[in-house]
C-alpha cells in the first residue's frame, strides 16, 4: 500500500484514496449552469414582454380600424354627404376626423349624371409623451347630381307615381 502526503488528513468522504473519481459538480460548473439559466429566463421574459406589447398594439389598431369603418358607414345617414370635415372627441382614447371632398374623374369627355366624393376616415390615438398612432381609410360615394334637370321629380318605377321622402309616408 502506497502512502500518501494527504492521507489521513481529510475525512473519508471526501478523500476516498488515489483512483477514485470525484464525485458531485464543482463550483465553477454551478456557476456557469446558473449562468446559463439566467440569460435563458431573461431571454424568456424578454419575448414574453414583446408579444404583450404587440397583442395591446394589434387590439389598438383593430378597434381604430373599426372606428373608422363605421365613421365611414355614417357618411350619408348621420353626417351629410356633402364637401366639409366632421371629427369626434376622444371616444375611449380614439379621435376621428371625417374629410368629404369633390372629386371630379379624370380622362372623360362628357359631364357625370352623378357627383363624386372622395370621404377619407382618420383616426388617431396614443398617450400624452407616447407616439400618436394614426389609422386612415378612404372611399368614392356617389350621389345623385342635383344639377340636373328631371331628377327631383324621379318616379317610383312600381307606381309610376313621384317618390315621396321618408316624412311623407
């Protein structure tokens, strides 16, 4: 049997003799799975973090879409179809503008039995000190050109009789 310097001076769980293999992870082990632990749940947190961020901005744009949609669908039942700007406070942190303009085609040589409008549908938001966020939809509406002659007088085409306006029936 050999004898060694270290012999008898460590407990036996610790020092099992030479040949032996360690047993268990060294510190320097630990510490870089550690290591890599926290940089992975950082990473983790840190997508987490954006897909938030994201699914708030998706459902901010949806609802401004929608807003303007139905700005535009108001066009000709609660706001007139005619040339000027129309716009709402803040309804739950959403601002909207209504733009109805003229709009003559271009390329044709003879006079429209309709008017045109170009309507454009604006909505704004965002937080005072954040990025305002804007979401615009646009349309042509036509009407019935009030310039010609014979149009005020159109005829049911079942009675044959004039039209009457809704206050009339």
């Amino acid at each position: 049997m050999r004898y060694h310097w270290f012999q008898g001076r460590f407990p036996l769980s610790v020092y099992r003799g030479p040949g032996h293999a360690q047993s268990g992870f060294s510190l320097l082990e630990v510490v870089v799975a550690f290591t890599i632990l926290a940089l992975s749940l950082g990473l983790l947190i840190q997508i987490f973090s954006r897909a938030l961020n994201t699914t708030a901005l998706s459902r901010d744009y949806s609802r401004a879409a929608s807003l303007a949609q139905s700005r535009l669908d108001a066009v000709g039942i609660e706001m007139p179809l005619l040339p000027g700007s129309y716009g709402g406070g803040p309804e739950e942190g959403l601002s909207w503008q209504v733009v109805i303009q003229a709009y003559e085609p271009e390329g044709i040589a003879w006079e429209p039995a309709i008017d045109s409008y170009l309507v454009r549908s604006m909505v704004s938001w965002g937080e005072e000190g954040e990025k305002q966020r804007q979401i615009s939809l646009a349309t042509l509406r036509l009407a019935e050109s009030s310039g010609i002659p014979g149009l005020d007088s159109v005829k049911d085409p079942a009675t044959k009789a004039p039209a009457m306006d809704r206050d009339d029936r």
